[in-house]
C-alpha cells in the first residue's frame, strides 16, 4: 500500500499544495517550523481522521481562514482509493471515501494502516497508564473493527455512569436503578476488551522482543506486561464492591479503563532503571513491533512516517532502521530532517527509489527523485 498524491488546502501553514510520491522513500527537509512534520500530518489525518499532535480538529485550520481540506489517493492491493477528510468552521468534519460521504469515522479507520515514529513518543514509556492505553488502543482499533466499537460502547458508557454518580454524590434523586443497567453494559464490552489485550499484548510480546534484540544486539530482555482490575476478580464484583466508594468519589474506580501495560527491562522498570538508550531502543522496538503486528494481520505494509528521528537517534540506531529499509522490510516510508545534506547522506547508503522535498514556510520550493 502507498500514498500516490496528497492535496492541502488551508491544512496548518499550507494555503494549498499538491504532490506526487515515491513508492519508496520520500523525505521532507526544511528548517524548523517550514511545514515539514505538518505534511506528515496530514498524511495521518487521511489515515486517522485526526491530526497526530492537535485534537482540537479547528485549530488544523490556517489562520484566518474557514475551512480545511486534505485528499489523497492510495492504492492498496491493485485497488484505487480517493479519501478527503475537509472541515468548515462551525460544521462537522466531513470525511469521503472514493467520493461517498462516510457517517463514522469508525468506517475509515484501519482502512490505511499507518505507523508514526514521532519525537513526543517517549511519553509512551515515561508517562502514565493513558499513554500506554493510547498506544496500544490504537493498533487495536486498526486491527478490529469489533474492538473499535466495544471500546467507543464501553467509554460512552463510562461517561454515562460518572454523570450518574455525580447526582447520587450531589442527593439529586436521579433514578438508581440506571446504575445496574450502565453496570451491565460495561461488564459485557469491557470484559471483552480485556480479553482482546491480554491476547494482544501477549502476540505484541513476542515480536517486541525480536526487534529489541535486532536493535541492541541481544544485550538485554525485555516484556510487556498487562496490568488489569480483572486479572483476579470478574467485573460484575468489582462494580458491586466500589459501588458506594464510585459514589463517594463521583467517578468509577474499577474497570478496563484503569489498565497499563509495564514495559520491562531485564525484569526491572523500563521507566525507573532503564537508561537512556535502553529506553531509545526499546520505543525503536516498540514502533518496529506495531509495524510488524499490523502487517500480519492486514497482509499490508504500513506507510512509516519518521519525524525528526536523525536529532533523536545514535548513528548505530539510524544505522539499523535504514538496514531495515534497505532489506525492504518497510513499504512506503516518510521522513523528516532539518538538515538536506545529513539526509542525503544517510540516503545515499539505501537503494531504494528516493524523493525529497525541499519545503519552505509552507510551499514546497523544489522536489528531486532518485532511482535504486
């Protein structure tokens, strides 16, 4: 799979760009702040329906102006695909598909898997459970369309429930009985969201570990482990037993939506003990690992966006993932750099078909290919 074309319109710094891609490497250079991690986003906004770094979807919108407008074609599999995700001020985004309106976002995402190495990804080791849920939550949605749609049931469901116990808290004499029956809906999804990342993370396991061994030379072992309420107790007795403390809290306290998953190295926190290059090479790891498992289970490669990766890795690690690229283990692949000569540099070490793209405040000032 790969992205043939993309056109902007008023997308963050772009009044209006169009361009044509490589199948293979297509890198984006330009100072700080011209526009070059912006068009990666747009290319996962086709790919997600939302922006990477702003979940403010109006806030996409370049200054001053009322809508945005972001299409492409893909090609997947010999079929052809033209996918736009635009936005007017005021209005609901509007999302298409080969020209049909699309009532979901649901109904687009996992269509055209895609993997974001980004410099902000640290957070995924080094802050809370969220993060980890985030991470792992969205491979699985990419993956399953069932566990996409438990897990929008189960949160719309938990915010339902956390209303419901602010009126209990607050004596508004709101109907009790409502409780059992949000109770009932979140025992069902959630016990099978639970079972759906125990499983996950057990097959993500596995391939995590032979990427870090590829990335550290087999100097360390490292694990994921899943941490739920619902290891020792089904969720039906959890719900009953944190009902009056739920109520004093005015929020719920037991469930799938407090899980984490502990990143291990050497069987010690990844987070508290692992240095600083053990933690570099095991997001490498990770990122590698969710390429890995989304082709499995697509049969697709991942288009691979790689933001700033050469400010943010040794020279042994670029060494490694250009490797990769070069054995053809990726597909299409994006990258981004702030300086043209250290990319062709690394470049010039790959035979794969190159493009670059010189981008300058928002306009693409020159474009050059290369063959293998």
């Amino acid at each position: 799979m790969f992205l043939e074309n993309i056109y902007l319109n008023n997308f963050k710094n772009y009044s209006e760009v169009s361009l044509t891609f490589s199948e293979g490497i297509n890198s984006l250079v330009g100072k700080n702040g011209s526009g070059k991690t912006n068009l990666l986003d747009a290319i996962y906004y086709l790919c997600f329906t939302k922006s990477a770094f702003n979940a403010i979807d109006i806030q996409n919108i370049r200054h001053e102006q009322p809508y945005f407008a972001i299409r492409g074609r893909m090609k997947k599999h010999e079929h052809d695909y033209a996918v736009s995700c635009s936005l007017k001020t005021g209005h609901k985004k509007r999302l298409k598909l080969n020209n049909k309106d699309l009532d979901r976002a649901s109904e687009l995402i996992g269509l055209f898997p895609a993997v974001l190495i980004a410099p902000n990804d640290g957070s995924i080791i080094t802050e809370g459970s969220e993060m980890r849920r985030k991470f792992f939550d969205g491979m699985m949605c990419q993956l399953s369309r069932t566990y996409l749609q438990n897990l929008v049931h189960y949160n719309h469901t938990l915010k339902q429930r956390n209303t419901l116990l602010k009126l209990l808290a607050e004596n508004s004499n709101p109907d009790a009985d409502l409780l059992d029956t949000y109770d009932v809906q979140m025992i069902v999804k959630g016990t099978q969201i639970y079972h759906h990342r125990k499983n996950f993370i057990e097959k993500f396991t596995h391939l995590l570990n032979k990427h870090y061994d590829f990335i550290s030379s087999e100097k360390e072992h490292v694990s994921c482990k899943y941490k739920s309420d619902l290891d020792q107790n089904e969720f039906k007795l959890l719900l009953r037993e944190s009902r009056n403390r739920d109520v004093s809290l005015q929020r719920t306290s037991r469930g799938i939506h407090r899980d984490d998953v502990i990143f291990e190295i050497d069987n010690y926190a990844l987070k508290k003990f692992g240095s600083q290059g053990q933690q570099k090479s095991f997001l490498i790891a990770l990122k590698l690992a969710q390429f890995d498992i989304m082709e499995q289970d697509t049969n697709t490669k991942p288009i691979l966006m790689l933001d700033d990766i050469f400010d943010k890795l040794d020279d042994d690690r670029i060494g490694k993932l250009l490797k990769l690229i070069d054995d053809h283990f990726f597909g299409q692949v994006f990258i981004t750099d702030a300086r043209p000569e250290r990319t062709m540099q690394f470049l010039n070490r790959v035979e794969s078909p190159k493009k670059i793209f010189e981008i300058e405040d928002g306009f693409v000032i020159r474009e050059r290919s290369y063959e293998s």
